[in-house]
C-alpha cells in the first residue's frame, strides 16, 4: 500500500554524501509508489533559532515562557506559516527519515532548530494537555515511524560499543529515545555511512545500495524496542521497576527485548 | 588568581529562570575579582546556521566541503568576524560556562550552532591537522576548564540512574565528553536546576544559592575523569584497552576513577 515519507534533509552541498543518499531514500520510496515530502532545511532557508518571532500573538507579551507559549500558539493556530506548513507535513507522513552530518555527535543546529520549534506543546510533548501521561510510546505521532540516516566522519571502530567516542547508539539516545520515541513514533535502527570524507566511488556505491535496502524495508523492520512508559515497566511513570533490566546499568536499560 | 571566564547563554527572555542562573554566575565571577565575557547568544542574533556563508573565500567554490573549507578559513584568517570574535573570547578564557535549558535532551539550535560554527578544523578538531592524534585530552583548548549550567523542565528523578530519560549525566556525554572534552578542555560535573519551570521564590534562591557555591569552586573542583585518547587506556587511539574498565558496558566505561 501506498505511504507517505518525510525526508528532512541538512546538508546544503548538492553532491555531498549526504545529499547523496537523501536521493537513494526518494528515489527507492518513489520506485516502491510511495509519496515522498520534502524539507531541505538549507534550501528551505529554514529559521532554526526557536525565539520570541514563533509567537506573533503571545499569551504573555511580557514574559516569553516557551512552553507555556508554545501550547497557545498551537491549540490556537496562531504559530508562524512555517512551522505549521511542516508539522502538517509531519502529521501526513507515516514515516519520517532525518537525513544528516553527525556533527559534534549531535544534529546540525539547523535540524535541531526544526525540532526546537515544530515539536510543538500539544503535539510532540503536553499531548492532549496532560502534562508527561502520554510520553514515549504514546503521544501526537504514534504510529509513525522514523529513522535516522546520517554520515560520520570517522571509521566504525571508534562508535563501536567500546570505541573511543562511546556507541553510536548511546550517543543517539537523546534523538531515537528521547525526541522520537517520546511522542510515540517507531524507531528503527540508526542507518550510518563512516569514513564518509573524500569516499571512493566504489564505497558510495555500498553505501548506497545499504541504504536502498533499509529503505525498501522502512515499513517492515522491527523498531527499536524502547520500553514504553505506560507498558507497565514504570509503574510511577518516572522509574524503572526493580525487576525490569535489573542487570542493566544506564540508558540500554530503556531497551526491552527484540 | 585573577581568571578570564566565558558565559555562553541562549535563552531570550530577561526574567526567565535560565537568565538568573546566568546573573548567579557573572556576579559570583566578577566578586571574586574575575573577568567575565558573555555570549549571550539571542541579544546577539546569532547565526546559528553552519553553511555557505562561512566562507567568503572559499578553497573549493564548487563543491562545499564543511572540514576542508573550515580548515582552510580558520588557517588563512578568512572566517567571518563573528566567529573570529567568539574564538578570540574562547582562546582567552580559562574557563566556559554553558548556560542554557535543556530542549529535547540536548542543546538549543542556538547554541549548538555557537559549536558548529565556532568549533573551527584546526582548533576544536584537526589539531595541527593531525588528524585525530591529539583528540580527548588533548588539543586547542587543552588547560580550560567547562562547565554545563542547565535548566531542566522535569523532576531529577525522571533523569536518575533509572530515571524513564535516562540519566541526565549519560544523555549529556555527547557535549561533555564528545564536544568539550574532545579539544581537551577538563570538564566539569553539570550543574542542573530541575523542575524549571513555574518555580517558586525558595525554589529559585535555593538554585542559585547551589549555582553560587559551584561557580565559586570553579577553579578548584575536580574534572570528570574522561579517560585521555593518548593516556594509555585506548592502546591503537580508537577502542579501549580489553583491561581497562572491563566489567562497564557503555559509555560509562570512558570514565576513569575519581
């Protein structure tokens, strides 16, 4: 059946790797019939400071509380075009791929500022104005999908779960598990390209015959299986209970069984 | 001592609760008799964007390489005067202190794009263009002491060792370990200020009074002990020695012994 794809996309060199595989992602999404959208936040111009210009008609105009703003502007359809532009994009999509540079182990700030601003109050946090009773597993974007796709450019090793810069999995906790899994999508596991400087034509080729494969199967593959909050794994809504992961130390604690 | 210290701060609102923990550190500072920069990050209009336009005179102008072309604008003098001003500011401290509140368990888009940009090939990373040879421990900012002062909507226990986020210490390991301790700055333990919002008066002074006491230590108090790439512990630079931190899973195998 026919889906619907955002790419968010945050490398503004039209031959660079990533824009390279940004293109293996749509070109496999449409040879399957699926829909693909489009934010190429470089070519999109994209505003990525989040700031007192995202509320034009503000509950406070002396005080700039963000969230407290945030949940206005939403429920009140008073956010800026942009921002509404993509969270509708967001809301029609059945699946969303970010598509960047890991760039000091984070995402570019101009991909963290779409975050920072289209996750809005009521949408992807505060869902239904209930504070946090609906976070991670549930939420405004239940049952979407997402994945991340990113190029790095140091070798495998140094990610790997002992390597120097700590696994590329616990490094992107903070996005998988704490931006995506937070207002209820599916997430899949992280697509990276290394060594992604100066590639020979023949690993581009590689690397983008992996990710066509990972894509053909976007709709297929088993998510990460992040404990919900709500699942019964914490009973108070804040903390692991004793008998869950007891044996885990840190954030592979959240992981339940594949 | 007389010291020279680095705020770097990103949120827009005088009132709010992240700007009187700035005031906290800048007037502790400066009572010590220290001299204080700021970089106030939204009264700046900081271009949080890394892109194009780093580079008036570009190495390549037809395809746009992030490293190479900032390597080569750091090297010739040819970057643009705001990130030469926010590097002169950065080599002249002996310390920086990031204050901010934490969207999406990272940084703002603001403040991740101060990094980014100013975070230039040749001093953050590529130290003496050697490639990753003086990384984590080592590099251009070796000798400074940093520090995160962050304000946290939630409750500390959501961010404990079980804590349904993660611990606050393991989803920070990509700016403490990764973005700060990679250009060798000795980082220090983060100060956090939770529930932040709708705080109460006691609330407040009791953080600051907290704050106040952590940034009168500044100086003295002891860095987290991220194990140094060239110290022993990763003989081939890239993955740990099978004997060190044997029994840790995780990125917490990264941190040595107090």
């Amino acid at each position: 059946m026919s889906k619907k794809v955002l790419l968010v996309h945050a490398h503004p060199e039209p031959t660079s790797v990533s824009s390279q595989m940004l293109a293996v992602a749509k070109e496999t999404l449409e040879s399957q019939g699926h829909e693909v959208m489009l934010s190429d936040l470089h070519a999109m111009n994209w505003k990525a400071v989040f700031d007192g210009h995202d509320f034009p008609r503000r509950l406070d105009p002396e005080r700039l509380s963000f969230i407290a703003e945030s949940g206005h502007a939403y429920r009140n359809a008073m956010q800026t075009p942009d921002v509404q532009l993509e969270q509708a994009k967001l809301l029609a999509a059945d699946a969303v791929i970010f598509q960047f540079p890991l760039w000091w182990f984070g995402m570019p700030a101009i991909m963290k500022g779409w975050i920072d601003r289209v996750f809005a109050y009521g949408l992807a946090y505060g869902y239904k104005d209930k504070g946090n009773l609906y976070r991670y597993g549930e939420g405004g974007l239940q049952g979407k999908r997402a994945m991340l796709s990113i190029t790095v450019g140091g070798p495998e090793e140094d990610y790997s779960t002992r390597g120097i810069n700590g696994s590329l999995d616990q490094l992107l906790f903070p996005i998988t598990h704490g931006t995506l899994f937070f207002p209820g999508m599916d997430v899949l596991p992280t697509f990276a390209v290394y060594n992604a400087v100066r590639m020979s034509p023949e690993a581009t080729e590689r690397a983008k015959a992996k990710l066509e494969s990972r894509v053909r199967n976007l709709f297929a593959e088993r998510p990460i299986p992040f404990r919900a909050q709500n699942g019964g794994d914490y009973p108070d809504g804040h903390v692991l209970a004793q008998h869950i992961a007891s044996g885990i130390v840190g954030i592979d604690a959240h992981i339940g069984e594949w």
